[in-house]
C-alpha cells in the first residue's frame, strides 16, 4: 500500500521531474529519488544530484507492465517519482503508458500533473482519454488555479480532480460557479477541445510537510473546504503540513485526522462506479 492516503499504490514507469513552480521547491519526490539512488537503485541514474533533480526524466520499461500483472481492482496514483507530462518524455512514451491503463479496466488510474500546459496539449493531438484514468492538475496558489485549471477541461476524463498541495495561501476556488459554467467559454492557449462536461469533480488539499514547510492557516482550509460542500464536490483533506500557524499538531506532517478540527475531518472520493476509495472519511 502507498503511503499517500487518496490512493492505493503507486505506479512510476518513469522517474526524474524539474522544478517548474514554487510547490515543487521542497518536492519530496526529489529527496526521496536522492535516496533511492544512494540505496543503489540505478533507474534513478542521472536523474538527482545532491537532493536536487537534473531535469533528466529515465523511462523505466521493467515498470511498465506492472498494473498489467496485478488482477485485484486497485487504483494507481501515475508517476508519484516523475511527472507524466514533463517536456522530455516523448507523446509517444505517454501513449504506451496510457495504453496499458486501457487494457487494465480493472483498475483505476490518477495521473496528477503540475504541467497543465502539456497535457492539454497532448489531449488536443490524442483526443480521448482512457474511462478508468482520473486526471487532476497540481496547483499551490491563487494564479496558478487561474491558469492551470482551466487546461484541467481538456482531456475528456470521467474523473477530474484538482491537488491544491501544497497549499502556499488561501485559495477562493469558486466551484460553484466554475461547475455551472458549462460551455460557454473557450480553453485558452488557442486549444480547439472543448468538452461539453468539464466539471471538476474531486479536490484534494494538503499542507507542505518536512524541513522548511512553508505556513498554512486553519482559515485557508476551512474556505477549500466549505467551497466544495457549497458546489457538492467530494473534498480530501490530506494534511495540515508541518507548520500550520495556528493548529498544532504531534504528526510531523499534520497528516492524522485525529488531532483535527472536526470540521476539516472530510476525506471524500469521487462518486463513481469505478475504483472507489480505499478509505471514506476520517
Ligand atoms: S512536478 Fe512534482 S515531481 Fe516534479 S519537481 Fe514538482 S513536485 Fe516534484
């Protein structure tokens, strides 16, 4: 089981990432590969150099099958080490990627990318995107939900979620009126797609976590929270982060539910048919 608490297991058939916004600075991901290399595992080969990453992303093909062999229904968070969507993995390593998330219907898939721009782009040249992958953009602030997000419209999934992790400062997501909002716009960027149902329709929120985490305040979730309770849409709360100014917690991440206000103790899935949650509320 992965540690991460909105999934089951992860899947990395590539490894390596850079950084592209300040919610990448203090990347987990990016220590952790440091000390996956150091422990001798050679598919993270030239992706990290002291506990920062080079920008070399390594296809690693022993991984790519692994869903495939796994018959219990399951779903997997895509690329937890990598971002599918970084500018060096070639469309068509995507393809055969999401190829093998088409002939495993019996899982579900959560591909999570901080590249928006590149998704959509690979969606506009592929069009659709397999029923079981639920696609979700990473944001952490106020201009990057006004600009990622609306790539989030794109790709025609049946589950589209936003991860506002870490969250850097309050955010006002306006769910209600962006889940009302239909069609009545165009993507930006010039993208010709433009689905007939683009609603979001999960969010995942989280503090940072380890050395140096940046501040979180209760307010802030509160507001995410009550947002998507206003609009109907299933929120997660993950975790408060090491360093919420005013609500201290015994869990280094602030990740037990148990040492919450009851109110943020909502850890909900989307409402669908394929691959529900391993776990409901806290
Ligand atoms: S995109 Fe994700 S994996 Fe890549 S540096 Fe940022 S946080 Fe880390």
């Amino acid at each position: 089981m992965s540690k991460i608490e909105w999934t089951e297991k992860t899947w990395n058939p590539t490894v390596g990432c850079s950084i592209v916004s300040p919610g990448c600075h203090h990347c987990y991901a990016m220590r952790q590969a440091q000390r996956n290399l150091n422990m001798g595992s050679d598919r993270y080969a030239g992706t990290v150099e002291n506990f920062r990453w080079t920008g070399q992303v390594n296809v690693v093909p022993e991984a790519l099958e692994i869903p495939k062999r796994r018959k219990t229904p399951t779903m997997w968070f895509v690329n937890s080490m990598s971002d599918l969507f970084h500018e060096s993995i070639g469309f068509d390593i995507i393809d055969q990627i999401f190829d093998v998330m088409r002939s495993c219907e019996q899982h579900t898939f959560q591909v999570l990318t901080k590249r928006a721009e590149r998704m959509a782009d690979y969606f506009e040249s592929r069009g659709c995107c397999p029923d079981n992958a639920w696609m979700g953009v990473s944001i952490e602030d106020c201009a990057r939900l006004a600009r990622k997000a609306q790539l989030l419209r794109v790709p025609q999934a049946r589950v589209r979620f936003i991860s506002a992790e870490p969250l850097l400062e309050a955010i006002d997501f306006g769910l209600a009126r962006w889940n009302a909002g239909g069609v009545s716009e165009r993507p930006p960027g010039g993208l010709s797609t433009w689905w007939v149902d683009s609603r979001v329709n999960w969010v995942i929120v989280g503090g940072e976590s380890g050395p140096g985490a940046r501040a979180t305040e209760l307010a802030w979730f509160r507001q995410i929270v009550a947002d998507c309770q206003t609009a109907g849409v299933p929120v997660f709360v993950k975790q408060l982060g090491s360093n919420c100014t005013d609500h201290k917690t015994r869990h280094p991440k602030g990740g037990d539910p148990a040492e919450w206000p009851e109110d943020l103790r909502v850890r909900e899935f989307p409402n669908t048919a394929r691959g529900i949650a391993p776990t409901e509320s806290a």
